[in-house]
C-alpha cells in the first residue's frame, strides 16, 4: 500500500512506495517478516545489503519528482489521481526499482554490463526518460571503446533478444555493431555458440566486422554450426557459409573445410561451390579491369579492413596478388576520372606502377589501427610491390612477418625500414637449406658467378626501431649484410640467422660488438664460434647492472643481458671460452647446445636460476650435470636430452623430479618407466613428447601416458615396444592430439590400432611400423583422421597407385606428404596427387619406377605453393633415368630439390644441373641438391641422402 504524507520543513508531499520482489520467493531470512521504511531524503545513506533482507520496503519519495521523472509516477500521481487514499504497490526486481528510485533523487547510476538490462527495462516500464538516457549512453560509450569490451557476451545476447521484441528499437543494431566491430572477442567466449542465428548473420554481413583473417572467420562459423546442428535449416548454415571471402582462405583450409563438409549434408552444397570456386581462381589468377570495378563480386576478393583492424593474415592465399591487396584498401566506390582510371589499370597490371598511383586523391586510404601484417607464402604478390602497398596504407605498421619470399633481397630490408618507419619486428624465414656444412660430405658444388655489390650505399645514415629481425635460412646474407645491419638496427634486441650458412664467425661476432641491445641470438647451424663467444664475453660500459649481481664499478660482460642464445650444431666452439661465457650468462632464459662438443664442465659453470627452454640433444652432458642445472631453474619447462648417450638409468632416477611444470620434454638414454613416475607431478602440463632411441618406458609407462599427461598434443616415439591396446588408448584418451608419430616401433600393430575418431589430429608419422597398411587401411585412416595436412609413411609395401587417390580424395587440403618405400604408389606416375592443390612438400622416394621425366616441371605448374620436392632416381620412368630442372624463371615457388641417386657398378654419372642421371641399384650413393635464393641457382652434391 502507499499513503501520502508531508515530511516536517518540506514544501513537497512525500508518497510511500510499497515495494515486493515480482520473484519472491517463499524462503526468507528472520528480518524479512519486518517491513523496511526508507526515504529518498536521505538516498546517499541508503544500506542496500541491509535494506534488501526485508521481503517488503517502504519508500517515502517525493511526490512532485516523481511525476516529474516518470510518466508511470505522473499517470498514477498527478492530476485528480494524487489521492491521499490512493495505494500503490509496486512489484518489481527490488534491487533495480531501488536504483532506479535512488538515480532519480541524485545518487549516481551504477550501469554495467551485468546491471544495463535490468535498470535500462525498468526505466522503459516507469517511463524514467533520464535514466533511459542515461543507460544509452553508456552503452554508445561501451560499443565505441577501442580494446576490451566493457560488455560480457551473455549480457549482450539479452539486450539483443530484449530489443529484438521491441518496435523500432535501436538495440539490435547497436548489439549486432558490437559484435562485429569486437568478433575476434565474440568467437573467445564460451557462450559464442549461444548467439541467436539472426545476430550472428546480421554481425557478419556488417560493414565493420573486424577478424584477423577469413580464415578466423570461417573457425568461428564450423563451430557455431558444429554446436548448433539440428537447431536450425540447412538454408541458415548456407547463408552463414555464403558471407566467408573463399579467395581469402589459405588454399590448404579451403580444400579442408570441403572434406568437413562431407559430413555434415547441409554444408555440401555451399562448400562445392566454395571448392570449384576456389580450382578457379588457382587456373584463371584474379587481374581487375576498371569495367568491372563496380561487380559486387569483387566485393568477394577484398580483404577485410576496418578502423578497427590491428592485425592483417592474409598467409597461405595463394590467389593474394597486388591487384587484390590494392583494390582492397581502395574505397569500394571508386568514382574515378579517365585519367586516374588509366593508371589505376596500369597498377594494377604492372607492379613498377605502384609508386605512381594517385595514393593522395583519397584521404581514407589509411589504416591507422593495423600494426601487424602476415604475407608469408603468398607466391603471387612480390614483396617488394606489397611493401610499396603497405608503407603507404598501413603507416603504423610494426610487425611484418613475410616467410618464403625468396625474391626479396637481405639488403632491401633497409629500403622496407625507410618505408616503414615504426616497423620493429621483421621475419623474412626461407626454408633451411638441406645442406649444411657441418651435417653433410660436399662432394661437389656449383654456384654460378655472382654480380659485385656496390658499397657507395651508407646505410649508417638512417637508424631503424628494428627491435627483433628474424633471416633464418637465408644463405644469401653474408658478412657485409651483417655490417649494413648493424649500422642501421642499432636498437636490435632479437637477431635468428639460424641455416645462414654464408655468414662467418667474424661477421656474427661484428653484429654482436655494435649491436649493445642484443640479448637473444639464434644461430643454430652457423658459423658461430670462438670470436662470437669472445665478442659476448667482452665487457661494455653501456650495459645495465642486473640485480643480483656485483660488479665493482666495472664494465658489465656483454653476456650477463643474454636471454636466448641458441647455437645448436655450431662446431667452431671453444669450450674454455664458451665456459666463460655460460659464468657470465646469469639471465638466459632459453639456450640450445644440441649437436654441439658441449661437456658438463661447460654446464657447472653455468649459474643462472632464470632458464625455460633447455635442449642438449646429441651432446656429452651426463645426468649430473643436468640435476645441477635443473636443480638451480625450478621454471624450466622444455627439456631436450634426447641422443645423450652419457646418460645412465642408474644416475638419472631421480634427476627429474624437482622440475616444477614442462611443457614440452625429450628424451633418451636413461630415461625410463622410473623416471616417468618420478617426473609425474611435473608432467601434468605436458604438450609435447618426444621419447627417443635409448628410452624404456615399457608398455606399462605408456599405457599411464595419457593419464599422466592429458593435455598432450603432439606424441612423437622411436624404438619403443607398443601394441594395438596402447594406440588405442592413447588416441582415445588425449582429446587435443594433434600431431602423432610412431617410427621403428616394435610389438604387435595392427590396423585395428588406428580405428579411432581423430578429428583433431592434423599430422601422423608411420615409419617401419605399417607394413599391413592396404587400400582398405588408407581409407579407414582418412575417415578416422579426417583434418589431416600432414602425412609421412614409410614401409608400406601393400599401397599401390590406387593409394593416389585415396589419398588425395581423403585428405585434400595436405601441406607435405612423404611415401618412401610404400608399394607401387607412383609404378604409373603421378597424377592424383596433383589434387592436393595445397601441396608445399613432396617427398616420393622408392615407390616404383614411374615418376615421369617432366614431374618436377608439372609440379611446380600445378601447385602454386610447392617448395620442396625430394625424389629417387631409381623411380624414374624413363630409360634415361633422370627428371627435367625447371630454370630459374620457371621454378614458380620452389625452394628446394633433393634427387637421391644409388650406387652403379658402372661408370658416375655425368653432373649436369639441366639432367640428373644415375642406375637403378637401390643402394644409396649420393643425393643432389639444388637450392634457389634470391640471387642465384647453389647446385650441391653430398654423400649423404637428405
């Protein structure tokens, strides 16, 4: 009930508001029998913890505020309804109608994500016009904040399903802007497959969605529909489906995303026209004229740029060229004169044009927000011509990550920091030469002559903010680009030349010495040796002090700032210089000596408590050592001992077990069912495995395994004793498997082994342990690991030429497949495999004599991304026994060729780089390697087959 009262020393009439919960329950505590009486005199003192223990509250509000703020209030308040008999009972979220009350007498409203819906409908219910306001402009606030959303997703999809049965409201459209412009977040939260079909179309048809890729748009979506299969008709996944950019997908996930699709009847029909979509685009490449400027479907083969958009993967699109990067950073609308449409065309047709495009004529062709982009392995758009692209429409570019660009020059790198001024984070990886000198016997090299470099350039002039540079595998940098580097990225932190075989100890250690911010170095397969170590053990007045320890006034070791230092197969080092060093080294987090002399002398003096990462493989260390290291670095969380020999199962009983949570561990010699069991606390965060030769797990360690370690997602064993129960259980058992090998296992394996739902696996690796894998078996695999890209067998006789096809209808999408000695799967050539159009590694070795002479030509033609191919003579078709080269111009995006030839009792063959010959004696002899950069054709002969 209310009554109407007049408080002593007011002019106002105060009305009492009786208020009950509209959710009232029957269930209250002992306060509750007892009415609470409050006033909106005294709002700013209200205890609302307290208040609200009472099951009813009594309000005394002002009459005159309340019909002045609220056309409820003023509906039942004023006029001939001010009644002093008049009883008002008001039921209503208590909580909410009290904030409500207290906002409209002066105390501040509290909106939130949790709190927006309920005061923003009660203010609709009492007609509170202010606080509607109110309500609204926060959430305006909410939707235009940049970062982390202020609103939690469940609270969004109640104000969308609360709008959304309004008349001309606006909620829907704000909610459905807010989702697009913050998708990335959406598709995070848990309760993305929540969102109602209608939102989430609506939210992809948005001119502001913001995703860092097509193809993070299209995960998002297979989820969505995965999670809400039967909820809907098939023509709503369609038209999900219809809103992903297929041209934009990297060409291995849009082959994938049809085998998916297979499974699911209501996504084929979509998903086949998204697959001939896709086979031509790869024959007739994208080339726009101004005549079809204005097609809708061009709207198709632009990326998705927005205010919003920081980041920018365009990786693996293999239909990506300057004509789409450009048109998509063009207005969509372009009303151009015939001039400009002239060398708009010439841009787009010829790269040297870019620089002369009218970029000035549209003052929106900048995307301030974007600060990183990925165009790795896009063989159709020159670095070069992207760069010209990006340094004017992205300007506050930081991170450009561009991997198997073989066209770009080291020294352009200078030209690219010009370009881009705020660019701090560079990766230009090419693929790692297969010939290393320190891990193969060069019979003979070719290398043709190659044009002096001009030294008038001074690069000194110009200083970058290059912080972290990454050439790994680049045999064309050599010394003078190591001088021209150092004299412009004076602020490096982060250095990988790891494979950078052209490069010498001196030139590394004159990077070291200028380079005074240098802390992580990656040279793993260098020549990194004594005047490097020398050149980190130096002292440097400019070096800060570290904490823990005492200097004396004295200039501060280069070494004592080192964080990463990876020098694994390097064998120029000098162990009494390299012990200095690792004294010194009190801040390395992560180190890598594998395949290096290092000996545990090295390792006593090493004292730092700091380390992560941690890989000895293939060295001399003993379990002694390993317990000093692991003892001092409680956070440890990758070991690599695997292929230490030194190591005994007696010394290393107990050599794990203070180590706190790995992540990734490998391991060897002296490693054992005990050792498991000690390891125990320690492995329960384990992601990767590796057990190699010398290890015993037994079949009891691994039948534990996975419930040692259920977060395990790659699994790689050699030489262990396994059976079709320990398969089984481990592939049912590790939900996020990804990656699986098994190699020269013994026990009893069978195909029933493999008859498990994978979905999740992505690579598989069976050598010497699938000697009974058919036709029939192959088949039974691509449906049990349906997502696969990446597929290795060895010893699998049963297979034959069919297995082509199998392969290539099951697993469409592949990135690398290696056959050696399987059958008779290339006896009539190589045609199926040719569907794989995702293909960037073949190996085909030992698998019958068919492979015809022009393979390595058809290849290349027909798989845009192939990079490596290794071969065998001895399957050569033809009576001469060789393959064509392709010249240099017609290599496409070749990387890499290995031709391994057997030994003949007869005479060598000749070396020609155009004709490769040999017997058919399967006994190996040699392998020929050939390797392009960005300067020339290195042919190499080596001992070795690699």
């Amino acid at each position: 009930m209310a009554s109407l009262v007049q408080e002593d020393g007011s002019d106002d009439v105060m009305v009492v508001l009786t208020c009950i919960d509209r959710n009232e329950q029957d269930d209250f505590s002992p306060n509750q029998d007892e009415d609470a009486m409050i006033s909106t005199v005294d709002v700013y003192n209200w205890n609302f913890p307290s208040i609200l223990k009472h099951r009813t509250i009594k309000v005394k509000a002002q009459r005159n505020r309340l019909i002045e703020h609220s056309s409820y209030f003023h509906g039942l308040l004023g006029g001939n309804f001010g009644n002093p008999d008049l009883e008002i009972l008001v039921q209503w979220n208590q909580p909410t109608f009290l904030s409500l009350l207290a906002s409209l007498f002066g105390s501040p409203v509290d909106v939130t994500s949790e709190s927006f819906l309920s005061l923003f409908e009660g203010a609709l219910y009492f007609g509170m016009e202010t606080i509607i306001s109110k309500c609204m402009m926060w959430l305006t606030k909410a939707i235009s904040v940049n970062g982390v959303p202020l609103l939690q997703l469940n609270d969004l999809l109640s104000i969308w399903e609360f709008g959304s049965e309004l008349v001309n409201n606006y909620l829907p459209e704000l909610c459905t802007t807010y989702i697009a412009k913050n998708f990335i977040w959406a598709m995070s939260c848990s309760s993305f497959v929540d969102v109602p079909y209608d939102l989430l179309l609506s939210s992809t048809k948005h001119p502001n969605l913001t995703v860092d890729s097509e193809m993070q748009l299209c995960d998002a979506l297979l989820i969505w529909i995965s999670a809400n299969k039967g909820q809907y008709t098939e023509d709503c996944y369609i038209n999900l489906l219809k809103q992903i950019r297929i041209s934009l997908l990297p060409l291995w996930f849009a082959f994938g995303m049809f085998k998916i699709s297979q499974t699911y009847e209501s996504l084929s029909m979509c998903c086949n026209e998204s697959y001939s979509g896709v086979i031509t685009l790869l024959k007739q490449p994208f080339t726009p004229r101004m005549n079809a400027l204005q097609d809708n479907e061009l709207l198709n083969l632009r990326i998705r740029l927005t205010e919003l958009t920081q980041r920018v993967d365009i990786s693996c699109c293999t239909q990506m060229n300057p004509a789409i990067l450009l048109l998509s950073v063009l207005p969509f609308s372009l009303n151009l004169e015939p001039q400009l449409r002239i060398k708009f065309e010439k841009s787009l047709i010829n790269h040297e044009s870019i620089n002369a495009f009218p970029w000035t004529k549209w003052s929106n062709l900048t995307f301030e927000a974007v600060h990183e982009i990925d165009i790795s392995n896009c063989p159709m758009l020159p670095l070069k011509v992207a760069i010209d692209i990006i340094s004017y429409s992205f300007p506050s570019l930081r991170k450009l990550k561009a991997a198997n660009h073989l066209s770009f020059k080291t020294l352009d790198v200078m030209q690219l920091v010009k370009k881009c001024p705020l660019l701090c984070d560079i990766d230009l990886t090419v693929d790692v030469s297969p010939v290393i000198p320190t891990q193969v016997s060069i019979l003979s090299s070719f290398l043709p002559a190659i044009i002096p470099r001009s030294f008038s350039i001074h690069w000194h002039s110009n200083h970058s903010n290059i912080t972290k540079l990454i050439l790994e595998g680049r045999n064309d940098i050599e010394d003078f680009d190591l001088r021209a580097i150092s004299n412009i990225c004076v602020s490096i932190s982060y250095i990988s030349l790891r494979g950078c075989t052209s490069v010498s100890d001196v030139g590394i250690s004159s990077l070291i010495s200028k380079c005074l911010k240098l802390n992580s170095i990656v040279a793993c397969d260098t020549s990194f040796g004594q005047n490097s170590i020398l050149a980190l053990c130096s002292s440097n007045a400019s070096y800060d002090h570290h904490p823990s320890v005492k200097h004396s006034g004295r200039n501060i070791p280069h070494g004592c700032n080192l964080q990463m230092l990876h020098i694994g197969g390097c064998k120029g080092i000098n162990l009494s210089c390299f012990s200095k060093l690792m004294s010194q080294a009190y801040m390395l987090k992560n180190l890598c000596l594998r395949d290096t002399e290092v000996v545990d002398d090295v390792l006593f003096n090493f004292l730092g408590s700091s380390l992560e990462v941690l890989d000895v493989s293939n060295t001399k260390v003993s379990s002694a050592v390993l317990a000093h290291v692991i003892g001092r670095n409680p956070g440890l969380k990758c070991l690599k001992t695997r292929g230490c020999n030194n190591l005994l199962h007696k010394e290393t009983k107990n050599l794990f077990f203070e180590v706190c949570k790995l992540e990734e561990i490998s391991v060897g010699w002296g490693f054992s069912y005990f050792s498991l069991q000690n390891l125990k606390p320690s492995l329960s965060s384990l992601k990767e495995i590796e057990v190699g030769l010398g290890a015993s797990l037994g079949q009891e360690g691994l039948k534990w395994l996975p419930g040692i370690s259920p977060s395990l997602e790659s699994v790689v064993l050699y030489f262990q004793v396994i059976s079709d129960d320990i398969i089984i259980n481990m592939l049912e058992s590790l939900k996020h498997l990804k990656s699986f090998s098994l190699c020269h296992c013994l026990g009893e394996i069978s195909s029933l082994g493999f008859k498990v739902r994978m979905p999740n696996l992505r690579k598989i690796r069976l050598e010497r342990v699938a000697p009974w894998m058919n036709n029939v078996d192959l088949v039974n695999l691509t449906h049990n690991c349906a997502n696969l890209i990446e597929l290795s067998l060895l010893g699998c006789p049963l297979l034959n030429s069919e297995s082509q096809k199998i392969i290539s209808s099951g697993w469409p999408g592949l990135i690398s497949i290696h056959l050696e000695e399987c059958g008779e799967v290339t006896k009539n050539g190589v045609v199926s495999l040719f569907d794989c159009f995702a293909l960037e590694d073949i190996l085909l070795r030992h698998n019958g004599s068919g492979i015809q002479k022009g393979f390595i030509h058809e290849a290349v033609t027909k798989l845009p991304m192939l990079r490596k191919i290794s071969l065998d003579i001895c399957d050569a078709k033809d009576r001469d026994k060789d393959f064509d080269i392709p010249e240099v111009d017609n290599r496409h995006f070749l990387s890499h060729v290995k031709i391994a030839r057997c030994k003949s009792h007869t005479h060598r063959c000749i070396f020609d780089p155009q004709h490769v010959r040999a017997s058919t004696v399967s006994i190996h002899r040699e392998t020929l390697v050939l390797v392009w950069d960005s300067k020339h054709l290195t042919t190499t002969l080596v001992k070795e087959r690699v």
